[in-house]
C-alpha cells in the first residue's frame, strides 16, 4: 500500500515538473511575430534586391527591356524560398 502510494507521488510529481517546464517552454506572441517578421523579411529581401539588381542591369542595356528584371525577380523568389525552408528546418 505505501509503495502505491510512493509510485503514485513520483508519477505526480514527474506531470507537475513536465507542465510547468512545457509552460516555461511555451513560446510568446511577440516571439511568434518576431519570427514570423524574420520569415518575411528573409523571402521579401533577395526579391526586392534582384528587381532592383535587374532594373539597373535594364537601365545599362541599349532599348527597353525588361530581361534581366524578371530574371532577377525570379531568382530572389526562389532564394527566398530556400532561405525561408532552411529557417524553418532548424
């Protein structure tokens, strides 16, 4: 009867410890928002830099074009792409 009721405590006491660690645990909204910015910002920069990148290079060609622009706004979205992945994955 009194191992039962030592086993029991122990078990009690383990849930307790494991509650109050996964509360600590527990992320907050300005961490949530901090990291949802973060995965913003790293999809959004490399596609703004590679408009701008192709912009100038567009700007240098001889004619309209729009050639380099594209590209390097296509480029970016997949950088971006792969920058958000790995952020994730870790």
């Amino acid at each position: 009867m009194m191992n039962q009721q030592q086993q029991l405590r122990k078990q009690v006491e383990q849930q307790a410890r494991r509650m109050k660690q996964a509360e600590q645990d527990r992320p907050t909204l300005i961490g949530q928002t901090i990291y949802i910015g973060t995965l913003g910002l790293m999809f959004v920069l490399p596609v703004v830099g590679g408009a701008y990148l192709g912009r100038w290079f567009d700007a240098m060609a001889s004619g309209y074009s729009i050639r380099w622009t594209i590209s390097l706004i296509l480029l970016g979205v997949f950088i971006g792409m792969f920058n958000v992945y790995y952020i994730i994955k870790e």
